[in-house]
C-alpha cells in the first residue's frame, strides 16, 4: 500500500467493529470517551517502549522497533474509532487539519 491513509485505516476499523458487533456493540458517540481513553493507554504503552530502548535500536530493524509500531498502530486505530464514533470523514480530518497547519505556520 504505497499511499495507506485514513480512508484505508477507517475501512479496516469498520471491518473490525462490524466483525464483533456482537461483543463490542458498535461505535457511537457515546462510546468515544472509552475509545480516546483506550487510545491514551496505548500511547502511554508506545512511550514506555521508547523510555526502555535506544534510539538506535528503534530507528535500526529490531524487535524493539516492531514493538513500537505495533503500539503506535495500537494508538491509531483508537484514534479512527473516535473519528467513526462522530462520523469525521478523511476528508473532514484532512481540511482541517491544513487549515490548523496554516495557522501555525504563522503562529511563532
């Protein structure tokens, strides 16, 4: 996947919720604490990887890298439940996000 973005990652969140409807009973607005909740806990779990590894080590092809990305997508696919929770399109996410990318730039 040469150009894997939003719109992949909340299709394959989508395919993951509908797949455990029946245990996780779906994404809705509600439901969005939990999942941002969840989402710092795998952030707090990607930072402890990076407080007990080198720099080297996670910037070389190691296990402590893997383990890192592996986090880091943990984080991910919290953050696109929250996206799906509210309906926030790739698109929506993208406009925005230049727009507060612009600011900014012109901030300091």
């Amino acid at each position: 996947m040469a150009n894997f973005g939003f719109d992949d990652m909340q299709a394959i969140q989508k395919e993951l919720q509908e797949k455990y409807y029946d245990q996780w009973g779906g994404l809705y607005p509600e439901k969005a604490v939990r999942m941002l909740l969840w989402m710092f806990c795998e952030a707090g779990e990607a930072a402890d990887v990076m407080k007990k590894t080198s720099t080297e080590d996670l910037l070389a092809d190691t296990p402590e890298r893997k383990h890192l990305i592996e986090e880091m997508c943990d984080v991910m696919m919290y953050f696109n439940d929250v996206l799906l929770c509210y309906n926030i399109t790739p698109q929506e996410l993208e406009k925005v996000y230049r727009e507060k990318h612009e600011r900014n730039m012109k901030r300091w």
